[in-house]
C-alpha cells in the first residue's frame, strides 16, 4: 500500500460544535463533535479517501508487515487519533489503567494526550486536582454540583499540550479543538455531566463507583517533553513540525506513521492538504510536503 489520504468517523456528541466542518470535514448532522482520523477502532473506522483502495476501511486493508513490528507486541492496533471541537465543556471524567480494565471490562484501559489546535479567549482544559482529596469528597461535590472548583483549570492557547495518564480525571473545556492522541480505546467513566440532557431529554449515564476505584487522588503534576516530542507513552510518540515548503517524511522500518496538519495547505505524496487532514504511511514509505503550514507525526517505538 501506497501512502493514502484518510476520511474520518463522525460523532455528533451534544458539545460539538461547528469548526471541524469549517475544515472541511462531512458529517450528514448540523454538528460534529469528534473526528475520528487514524481509527482500527470497531466504533469508527476511518476510510481510505486516496488510491487504488480508496472506499475501503484502513483496518481492513493495512498488513501487519504495514503496520510495522512496533505494533505487533500489542493484541490490537495500538493508537487512535481524533480532531475534537468542543462547544460546550465535555463530560468530567477518567479512564482507567489496562490492569484495572482488563480484570474488569475484559478491554485494554486509556492514556490520551491534547495538542491545543484553537482555543477561543478564556478557554481552557481541566485536568488533574488541585490538591489531595478522598472519593469521599468527590463524591460529595458531584452530588452538590460543585466538582469544577478542586480541578486545575488550564487556560490555553494554540500548541500547547497537556499529557492526560490513566487515572486522571479531566475535561475539555468549551471553545477548544485539539488533537487527541490516544490508546486505542473507548473505556471512560463519567463523574459529572453538568446535569444536562440529551436530544431525548434524558441525562447522559455517569459511573461515579467505577471512577472512584481508578481515580489519582493525589494533585496533577505535569510531564513536559522537549519539542518536537510532544508526548510519549509505550503506545504512541508523537512529534510537532513545521513545513519547511519541499521536504520528505518517511516512516521507520519498525513502525507506520501517521501526519495530521494542523496548519497550512499544499501537496504530500502527490496528494492535496489543508487544516484537519490526516495521511497513512505504511513502515518505510517516504512522500514529499509541498506547501505551508505545522502538522503532527504519530509513530509507535519499538
């Protein structure tokens, strides 16, 4: 397989908002909430949207010798890579570690990080707490509405990144698009909602007792990394770069790779680019950037 342009899965969730069409991208509802770019996941699947397989689900396309021996130690494609646009706050929420879920959800759990991609004034993310607290006190103020005031609020501005570990607790805060760059899972519990209703006018199922078993009680302490790493974990590396006008990206012969731009427009592997687009290099393909603009290179060490 040659290096292909991929097309999304779609959510509609009831915080998107309206900027991921503005990039361009095709939903057939009013609102998208989540693109899902690099996706394996059974619950999305991206498409191939260039070449001989365009129409056809990557999963079902990519071989292993594609995919690289990087990914083969794990028991399924290891990543899942998303565009998010929040138009009001996400759910306040935790995943849990693969210990915890794979001895009680029989699936792997999640660590996830955020690249700010736009952030509206005053916009921000919360993540981690403040101070040391006990599932005694965060039960309380879920109850009492009042958990928003022990989380750290991050007001943010385009290129930051925020590195989320299993078993803290965070949310996306209304008026922000980042690039969520995730283990490849769907487990999350939901602590608050903010008591809000879905389209059928009930409120959205929280899992406060699950949350409470894999919550980090302690306070949040960043990781920073050195760019252009911009976050790093056994199951994704990933890196910032800016498009110097005519240059060459290759995959490693160990590992696929996928570019997500960010900025800018222009032509790789012969294939046209703007804002939100996100590319597949199968292990050892090389395509030339031609053009403007930043994006982010996602790989799996081996």
């Amino acid at each position: 397989m040659e290096i292909v342009k991929l097309k999304p899965a779609t959510k509609d969730y009831i915080w998107g908002g309206k900027k991921l069409k503005k990039m361009g991208k095709e939903a057939p509802y009013d609102n998208i909430a989540e693109c899902w770019e690099l996706s394996f996941n059974e619950a999305g699947p991206s498409i191939i949207a260039s070449g001989d397989n365009e129409g056809k689900a990557l999963k079902d396309v990519a071989t292993k010798e594609e995919l690289g021996k990087a990914c083969s130690k794990f028991p399924f494609f290891p990543v899942l890579i998303k565009l998010i646009d929040s138009d009001s706050n996400l759910s306040v929420q935790v995943h849990p570690s693969d210990e915890y879920a794979l001895k009680n959800e029989n699936q792997l759990g999640k660590t996830e990080m955020w690249y700010v991609i736009d952030a509206e004034p005053g916009a921000g993310l919360y993540v981690g707490f403040k101070k040391e607290t006990t599932p005694e006190e965060v039960r309380k103020k879920i109850e009492d509405g009042s958990i928003m005031e022990i989380l750290n609020f991050f007001e943010v501005k385009p290129g930051e990144t925020y590195f989320i570990p299993s078993g803290t607790i965070h949310a996306i805060g209304k008026g922000v698009t980042v690039i969520e760059i995730q283990q490849n899972s769907t487990l999350t519990y939901r602590l608050y909602d903010y008591k809000r209703k879905d389209k059928n006018g009930n409120e959205r199922e929280l899992h406060v007792d699950k949350a409470l078993k894999v919550l980090n009680f302690t306070p949040y302490k960043a990781l920073s990394f050195e760019k252009p790493l911009i976050g790093e974990c056994e199951y994704f590396s990933s890196y910032e770069y800016d498009v110097k006008g005519n240059e060459h990206v290759k995959a490693s012969p160990n590992s696929f790779a996928s570019i997500t731009f960010i900025e800018g427009e222009g032509v790789f592997a012969g294939i046209s680019y703007r804002k939100g687009d996100t590319f597949f290099i199968p292990t050892n393909k090389e395509g030339r950037i031609e053009g403007t603009g930043k994006y982010i290179f996602t790989e799996v060490k081996a």
